[in-house]
C-alpha cells in the first residue's frame, strides 16, 4: 500500500482566510436530533485554505478549470526546498537566482513543488502578510520553463509582485495552474506523485483542493 | 500518461441537491471589474453532488471524515456491472443475489464500484425519487465483506431501506465509506485506480469530492 501525506490544511468554521476573500463557514444543517442524520452546510471562497487557481482567476478570456486537462492534477512532482531543515525569514524574495540551483526540476510539462518552510506560520497572523515572495522576474523564470503546475506552501506567491506573478504564470503561453497553501511538505522527499483534483465547478476561477503526496511502495 | 475519467458530475449555481440537502449556490464574490480578480463564493451541503459519507453522517459516535485514512480514498477498484451496456429499471431492488454473482470483487478491505446506469437520469426529476435501491439484505451482504470503499452511481444507497442501509453500511464492525453520486462509469474497464478524496474538513459527516478513475498506461 503506498504511503499518502496530506499536504492540505485544515477546513474549520471560522478559520483563517485571505483577507479579501470569504469568510469560511460550517454550521450544522441537519442533525441527529432534527433530522435523523448529520449534514453540514458550507460557505467559502473558491481560494480557501489549500486551493488552485485556473487561469480565468487573472486573465481575461483565460480557461476555467473546466477547461484544464485532468492529467495535470496528477502525476509525478518534484519538490524545489529553498529552506532545508527550516524555512525561508519573513518577506524574503524569491530570486531567479535561488531558483536556477534546482533548474533540473523544472521540467516541461512538469509539476513543481515549492519548499519555504512558510506553512510553519498557518494560524498566526503574519501568515497571509509577511510571506516570502516571488519576485517578478521569478515569476518569468519559471513561466519560461513551461511547466505544467507550481505548488506553493505560502497562501498567494507574492505581496510584493502578486498581480504581476499571477498575470506571468496564468496568462498565455504559460498556463501554469497554481496550487497555494499546502503544508506537512517535511513529510515528503524530493520525488513523490502529486494529487489534488479541483472540485468539478463548471467555468470557475479556482477551487479547494484535498492536495496529497503519494509515496509508492 | 495514465488515462484520467471524471466519475464526478458537474457543480453549477442552483445545480440539483437531495431533496432535503441546502441548495448549490455559486455567485461572483470579486469580478475583474470589482477586485481585479475572479473570485468565486460557493454555499452548498456537505453531500452535494458527487460525494462521500462518513460513519458519522448516520451513526452516533461514527467516525468523521477526518479519522478515516487515506489509504481508503486512494487505490485499486473493481467496478461491478449490475447492468451492462444499460441500465437497471427504475426502482429496482438491488438484492444480495444480484451481487453474489459479482462475489469475487469484494475483497476485505478493497473499494468496489456498483454501476447500476442510473446517472444517465442526472438532472431529471426522477433521479433523486425512483433510484434503484439497495434492500436491507444487501447492504447486509456488503457489510459482512469488509470492503473499504462502495461506490454507486445513484444519489443515494436506497429508498426503500435508506436508513437501514446507512447504518449497516456506516456502523460500527464495517464502517464502509460510501461514495453516492458517481458517472461516467461506462468510461471505466473493471479494474482500475480510485482516486476520491474528501476536502480537509474536520469533524464532518461527509465532503463533494472530485472522483475520477485512474487507468494506468
């Protein structure tokens, strides 16, 4: 049986969101006692927690998940850790430069995770503020590469270039789908089969994910 | 490149729910226009479209979504045909005989997939009323197997015996995760890869989930 690390973070009512975004809710719908049954209600964003974008959450005219090949939710990954052992400070940027010394990971077609250490801070309140950033010019760097998907542990890839890194890697030509927010990267090496299918919304900009490393046997 | 079959049937604003289940609402929340951005907010119940059930959707003190491992969503299917090439009659009971003659596919601890046709009525009204169903003595059947996993493609185990077959199915000494909702099986062979993981709610009775069948290359 292969080994499964949940990289998604928890869904809690009232937990945290990106400031501009909904808030997250769960309540009760029915219930044993009214009901005969449990079941929940939920309210959220489409960007809530551990999540994807598709290119229509910047690009106008850009494809919404419906339209993005289901082959590139899974398969194998790669993941880039620019903090071994630890984790990037707060508000470092994230340079080509730092990039270009895990240029091999960056394959064609390919997924790549990366490693900042930053999911340490979910919860706190510098999480969605302080995080390490791409710089525009990484943004590029990685769109030239053409690969298929970029994972991330901060929950947006940049505040100090954040429209222009989401226009870079969604926009055409590059089409990277973004995964942001995941967490527990620790529990994974270097190789690993990735997994997080969006939820089938027909034309949205984004969805919750339950993103998942796979180890095989 | 393995080959990837949506068994997932779409979600769209004020799409069909269970009769007693919330409605599926999905609006604009930020809009290129007001925010910059596309960002999407979603309200829907915890058993909206395709989906799974936890023990603790039916059983008092069952499991939530969040203490079932993994290893459950994930892994090697068989799909049992109760209707080649069609589909099973409306209302038709599902009877322990029926699934005897399919009795090599449930396997202690395997996840097996019930195609009985009917999600060709999706979006009809008889979907959610005329179901074929399992009888309380199938569920039974099921139960004593042990399997990990059941997948149907009706929105629901049974009108006939819905409350029995949740318990039986969901309580203590089975605790089989029960995935409703499921298409497109006629896109699957007999064997092949389940992937169908719940979104990272804590303490729920069940989540929509993105189901697909992986066919290795």
């Amino acid at each position: 049986m292969p080994r499964i690390v949940d990289l998604s973070l928890p869904l809690r009512d009232g937990g945290p969101s990106y400031p501009s975004d909904p808030p997250l809710r769960i309540q009760p719908y029915r219930t044993f006692a009214a009901g005969g049954c449990n079941v929940s209600i939920v309210s959220m964003g489409t960007h809530q927690g551990t999540h994807l974008d598709a290119p229509w959450h910047f690009i106008e005219g850009g494809k919404p998940l419906d339209r993005i090949p289901l082959t590139v939710f899974y398969g194998p990954a790669v993941m880039v850790d620019l903090a071994p052992g630890g984790e990037l400070a707060a508000k470092t940027p994230i340079t080509p430069e730092m990039l270009a010394q895990h240029e091999a990971a960056f394959v064609s077609g390919g997924r790549v995770i990366l490693r900042t250490g930053w999911y340490a801070r979910f919860g706190r309140p510098e999480y969605f503020s302080d995080l390490p950033s791409l710089t525009a010019e990484a943004a590029r760097w990685i769109a030239d590469k053409r690969i298929a998907l970029l994972g991330l542990d901060m929950p947006t890839p940049s505040k100090i270039a954040g429209r222009e890194c989401h226009h870079t890697l969604l926009g055409p030509g590059a089409e990277i789908v973004i995964v942001e927010g995941l967490t527990n990267l620790h529990e994974l090496a270097r190789d690993f089969i990735f997994a997080g299918f969006p939820l089938n919304f027909v034309g949205l900009d984004g969805s919750p994910i339950r993103a998942v490393g796979v180890i095989p046997e």
